[in-house]
C-alpha cells in the first residue's frame, strides 16, 4: 500500500521566486494533458516553470515548490528524487492520501501556491542500514514504511529499542512506519494512526502467530533494530521497493532520517474528513456532528 498521510507540523513556506516544478505520471494521458495546461497558466501569472528533466539536474533545488500530477505512489518517488523540497499533489490515483488535491480543484489549488496562501506540512523519514557480519548495507531512506516481509513461511523477527530486547515476534515480518505511513500498510495491519503533532514511530508486527501482537509507538529519536532470526525467505522493502534479500542473523537498523517529507498544504485540507470519506471510515454515514469543525487548513 502506498497511500499515507499524517499532519506532522505546520510551517508557512515564503516562495520568493515562484519558481514551480511540474512532474506528471507518464502512464495517465489525462495526467500529461492537465499538466500542460498547467504549465501555460502558471506562465501566464508569472511563474517560472522547471520541467521534470530540469529538475533532475539539481534534485529539484531549483524550485520552490513541485506541482506532482499522479496517485501517491508518484509523490513518494519524487519525494524520492527531490528530498526536502514541498510537493503538492494533485490526485490521479484512486485513495489520494499523499496527493490531497482532486484534479477538479486544481485551479483553486495553484491560486493558493502562487498567492503564498499555504502551509507546509513536514514529517520525518526512516533511514534503513542492514549489518550482516562486519558489514554494513545502506538501503537508502524511505517515507512510509520500512518493512521485513516473509515468503510463504512464517518467520522470526527479534526487536530491539535504544538496544533493549523488546520482544521475538513469529508471523509474516513487521513494520515500522512513520506518521505519514501510519494510514498505509501499518493502519492495514492493526496499526495505530500517527496524527499531528506525534513525533513518533509505529512498529507492527504483520499476522504476528503469537497472542503478544501489540503494536508500539517509540520516539522518532531512537534506534529501531530487528534482527532477522530465521532461515526462511524474506525481503526488506522500503515504501513498497525491495531492496534486499535477507538472510539469517541480519540487523536492521532503522533510524530517523537526515531528509523531510514535505506536503503543500491548504485552508482546505481536512485530515479527519479526508480518512473519513477515502476510506469510507464512518460509522453512522448519515451522523450530523453537533459541533463544527474549526478550520485550520488540517
């Protein structure tokens, strides 16, 4: 699963230069059409555009700002290829977690970014080393999630917190994610929701055949290790990427990332509403609260 969000702070973004890069999934022909129309507004009002080949020069360092055309699995790969730089997104996927605007709304959307009328929300990121033996294995950073997932056997994960033996979990591997993959495969697997203002980590065991299955939330400022203590099949992926095989006595080290993920966000933008209605999470549909929600933009 792909889709993730969680409200980590709000900080107001100043673009000085309205400097805009534009990236769209090559897949979608809608997705490229809106983006070309796209580009000629944001031209039209005085904006510098940056293309996708531009902004692979410099990791995306040139703009302000990335206008992202796609589903959220777009928006994680190019927080990928542009670490720390705010992304908007807007929703050619099908839950739209990652990217909060609807592509009915884009124009509204972009009125916003070029009249500086928006806040940043910014979250940490996982950074994954593998020691097996005397050597260590960088796996790169990951947005979401970092995950040890079995094969068609179950599998042993040992956990350690800060170097404290926590626990051996048997089952199909775990998750440790952070609050904006806490609504991805960590809500889908029993997990808790990280919501605002939570500088923490879940960590989940998956289908965990033990009654001792209890999800933890540990501070984003410690060291996560799980060592792999079986000899059956098992990957480590990384926002949904395998990245390596792993093998018997394997450590994963997971720690609190050096890059941010940052998301454009509006007055519009209502986390509560958005897992409501995207998930269909609502227990009486046709409940009317008794109160209003505040309007802070989350």
């Amino acid at each position: 699963m792909s889709h993730g969000l969680s409200l980590y702070s709000n900080q107001v973004l100043s673009i000085v230069t309205a400097t805009i890069g534009l990236v769209a999934a090559r897949s979608k022909s809608e997705a490229e059409e809106l983006s070309r129309e796209i580009d000629t507004w944001l031209i039209g009002r005085g904006c510098r555009v940056v293309s996708e080949e531009e902004l692979a020069v410099d990791a995306g360092r040139s703009a302000d700002a990335i206008v992202v055309l796609g589903g959220d699995g777009l928006m994680m790969r190019a927080a990928n290829y542009y670490p720390d730089v705010p992304l908007l997104g807007i929703n050619f996927g099908k839950v739209g977690f990652l990217a909060l605007v609807e592509r009915r709304e884009w124009q509204q959307a972009l009125e916003a970014l070029v009249e500086r009328n928006f806040t940043v929300l910014e979250g940490s990121t996982l950074a994954a080393t593998v020691v097996r033996g005397n050597v260590q294995l960088d796996q790169g950073w990951a947005i979401n999630d970092v995950v040890i997932r079995g094969g068609l056997r179950m599998v042993e994960v040992e956990v350690y917190i800060d170097g404290h033996f926590v626990n051996t979990y048997p089952g199909d591997g775990m998750i440790v994610a952070t609050p904006h993959g806490s609504t991805a495969y960590c809500m889908a697997a029993g997990g808790p929701i990280l919501t605002a203002g939570v500088r923490g980590v879940a960590i989940v065991p998956i289908s965990c055949h033990s009654p001792i299955r209890t999800p933890f939330v540990v501070s984003e400022e410690g060291l996560i290790e799980l060592s792999f203590a079986s000899d059956h099949q098992a990957s480590l992926i990384l926002d949904g990427r395998p990245t390596l095989e792993l093998i018997e006595g394997d450590l994963v080290q997971i720690r609190r990332g050096a890059h941010t993920f940052k998301l454009v966000a509006l007055a519009s933008t209502n986390f509560y509403e958005g897992f409501r209605t995207k998930f269909n999470f609502q227990i009486r549909p046709n409940a009317v609260p008794t109160r209003r929600s505040r309007r802070m933009g989350r």
